[in-house]
C-alpha cells in the first residue's frame, strides 16, 4: 500500500451549519437591535444611546462568532474503517471545545488472544454494536486526560472489559471504577496479560495542563498518539473556521505539532526531553502513527516515523 497520510473517510468537505440556538440568539440581538433604532433615533437619551450601541456591539460580534464556530456539514460519526487488516481499526467522532470543532478518532485492536482493546471510546452507537457483535472487548482505555467522555457508557456496557486510564482522569471522573492506569499496569500485568503481550507504554511526564500514556503495538509496529501531535490541515475534513483560526495563530496548520495545552504547558523541561527522547531513541521500530486528531500516517519506515516525531517536537527538544 502507499505511504503517507490518511484522513477520514468521510464525504468531502461541505459548507458549515450553525445551531438553532446560536441563530435564535443571533436573532433576537438583531431584532433587540432594530428595535431600538427605531426609538432612539429620535430620541437623546443618553441611556437609551448606551444599549443601542451595546446591542449593536453584540449583534456584530456574534456574527462574527457564529461565523467561526459553525459545525463542519459532517457526520458527527464516521463509518469504521480498517487500517491494518484483521487486527486495527479506526472511527472518527466530532467533538467541539470553546467553538472550535473537529474530529477525534477511536482505535480498535484485535488483540492475538482473540478479544478487542477500545483506545479513547467514542459515542457507543448501533455501528459500534454490530461491529462488536459476537466479539470480547477485553480492554477500555481512556489513554488521555481529555479523551475519556464516553468511556463510562461503555464500561456499562461492556461490564467484563478492564478499564485503564491516564492519570487525571481519575478526577475528572471520581465514579468510574478502573483497573488502574495504562502504563503501570502493561508494566505489571505479566505475560500472561493479552495487553502487556502487544504493547508498551510511557505517560507523558513534565507537563502541567494535559497528560497522555503513549502506546507502542508491537504486533503491528504502529504508535498511538493522542494529543502529543496533532496534523490538521487543507487536506483534513471535520474542522471548522475557529479551529483553523486558532491553528493558525498557533503555527500547527498544515504542519504536525503538540497540542497547544501541550505547547505552552511545559512545567518540568528535562522530564519532557527524556519522555520524547525514550520514543525516538528507544527499541520502538515505528511503521505507522495513529493521531485522535489529523491525519494518520501510514505504510513508512521507522526513520520516516521519527523524523515526522522530530519535526512534530523539535520546539521541546
């Protein structure tokens, strides 16, 4: 198969679409607004002057809001495709934070054992149940601090699966019960844990605002990263205006970097560079990268791989 980077398999890139709720408040400042030209037009009270201008003000910078923060015209959920044959799959799912909005992506793996792991869940949906119809989800893993939002419904769900997280999750969600986190428990499950048998893994120590647990599969020789590099661009689908605003002012359009809670988090620097420096000069031969956000990439070479890792944190090294 070729090589390089993999996007989402979703229709083209349509125009944006802004919520009920944003154009009837969008509305009534309008309406607000003409009304009040009516009357103080003719009227100088000063008052009446002061709320005129100030719905003005607000109709013009809710346009512009609702302008940026318009929804991508995608599905919020797409459809589950396979990245290497009978053993990963992926999904993507639209999630939105302070306006800016595009996709996250699920990781499914076949694990040799004959069970699935289920890395950053999506919203658990009728495709997800015909997909694991007759089949053992082993394994549910909330691998980041903000990718854990529908972890809960499918430990419900899935009621025999052991739960692992990235360390703060734990407060995000007092009341989920789990089996520990990610990397303490591939280090200590022993060989004869299916999970610890495919995978290795190191949190992502020396920031302050977000963590991970980065996942190496050594059956397939693929990374798994979740904010740690983000590759968004012109070819990408399922963002909106505000994310590319905000991707832009950050330098991370059309080019693999950190996150930005990542970039402007860094509390201990020597435990960053030793975190990143483990991945790319340890024993991990990487083949493939699988982000939760951008666009994968896929069918190259180890060196390939790091040196795309290089680029991504070179600002950090």
């Amino acid at each position: 198969m070729e090589s390089g980077y993999q996007r989402l398999d979703v229709s083209e890139h349509r125009r944006c679409r802004c919520s009920k709720m944003q154009k009837f408040v969008w509305l009534t400042g309008f309406l607000l607004a003409l009304a009040l030209h009516v009357v103080v037009v003719p009227s100088s009270s000063t008052w009446l002057l002061a709320v005129y201008y100030a719905s003005v003000g607000f109709v013009v910078v809710w346009t512009i809001l609702l302008y940026l923060m318009e929804k991508a015209d995608v599905p919020d959920l797409t459809p589950i495709e396979c990245i290497v044959p009978e053993k990963i799959w992926c999904r993507g799912y639209l999630v939105n934070i302070s306006g800016a909005s595009c996709y996250s992506r699920t990781t499914i793996i076949h694990l040799n054992d004959g069970s699935y792991c289920v890395h950053s869940p999506c919203p658990l949906d009728d495709i997800c149940e015909q997909f694991f119809h007759g089949r053992t989800v082993s394994y549910l893993l909330a691998p980041g601090d903000w990718h854990h939002f529908h972890i809960a419904a499918w430990a419900q769900r899935f009621q025999t699966a052991k739960v692992l997280i990235c360390p703060g999750v734990e407060k995000k969600q007092p009341l989920l019960n789990h089996n520990g986190f990610i990397h303490d428990y591939i280090a200590s499950a022993g060989n004869d844990d299916a999970l610890s048998k495919e995978f290795e893994a190191v949190f992502s120590a020396g920031f302050d605002l977000m963590h991970e647990v980065v996942m190496y599969h050594k059956v397939t020789r693929h990374l798994l990263l979740v904010d740690l590099v983000e590759h968004i661009g012109d070819d990408y689908v399922g963002y909106n205006r505000c994310l590319r605003l905000f991707w832009c002012l950050f330098g991370m359009w059309n080019q693999g970097k950190p996150a930005p809670e990542y970039q402007f988090g860094v509390g201990k620097k020597d435990e960053v560079r030793r975190f990143m420096r483990e991945i790319l000069e340890g024993d991990w031969k990487i083949e493939g990268i699988i982000l939760s956000h951008g666009n994968n990439l896929l069918h190259v070479t180890n060196e390939e791989s790091k040196e795309f890792l290089r680029g991504a944190w070179k600002a950090m090294l």
